[in-house]
C-alpha cells in the first residue's frame, strides 16, 4: 500500500511559525514520526507553497498510489481549484490539519474540501497524520476486498 502525504502552503515553517498552534517539531521531524508508526505502508512526502503544483500532484498521485492524506494549509478555506482535483481523484482523500480550525479564527472553520474528502482530522497535531494514514489505510484494504 502506498500513500501520500501532502503539505501545503506554509507548512514548510513547522516548528517557527506558531509553534502553540502548530508545534515544535519541524516538516522533517513531522514526517519522521508519522513514517515511524508505519512498517506495512509506503510513505511518500510532498510539500509545496504553490497551489497549481499541489494539485498537479494529486493528478499524477492517482496512478502512482492507492490514497492521499492532505494538509492544504490555507488553501483548505478557499481553492476550489483544490476542492475539484480532490473531487476528481479517483484515490481515496483525507483532510489532516494539527490545529483544531474549528476552534480558530471563524474564516478557519470553513473547508471547502471537506465534503469532497473521506474524512476530516483535525486538532491531533501531528498525530492527526498518524490517524489520517491509519484510517485511509482501513477504507483502502475495504475497497479493495469489496
């Protein structure tokens, strides 16, 4: 099984930008601790500030894995350039955000990917990352005995 991590805008700061919201450890730390829950999946990372190189991720992530797990950053309140490549991938989605954006500024309680996703986590820190692979890895293994 493989699966994609993606990070979006900003999140290349991890560890300096608002370490109380978003945590210590840095994008690096952040994929090692996810990668070291995981032995039977295959991991890859991408993170990009640029939103036409996020989703000409996700267009060729669809040949290349079996799910995506997604922190859009940003991006998650207002592309619907993002929403559509989401809505029209054909692997699983999961939204991952370390903050609980509910609980934030009232412009972060809207996700317009939500709804084109299997799932939203959120407020976990990094381990939300853990459970976004560990729940996508579930639906992946049920789609494919189905």
């Amino acid at each position: 099984m493989k699966i994609l991590i993606i990070n979006g805008p900003n999140l290349n700061l991890l560890g300096k930008r608002n370490p109380d919201i978003y945590g210590h450890r840095s994008l690096n730390e952040l994929n090692t601790f996810v990668k070291d829950y995981f032995k039977k999946v295959k991991l890859e990372f991408y993170q990009s500030n640029h939103e036409g190189d996020i989703i000409d991720r996700i267009h060729q992530a669809m040949t290349q894995f079996d799910g995506i797990v997604i922190n859009p950053g940003a991006l998650t309140h207002y592309s619907y350039a993002l929403r559509d490549a989401i809505e029209a991938c054909t692997i699983p989605v999961v939204e991952v955000h370390l903050s609980n954006v509910a609980a934030r500024e009232s412009f972060r309680n809207i996700s317009v990917i939500s709804e084109v996703c299997q799932g939203t986590i959120s407020g976990f820190g990094a381990y939300g990352y853990v459970i976004g692979v560990q729940a996508l890895a579930h639906k992946i293994k049920r789609l494919n005995n189905d």
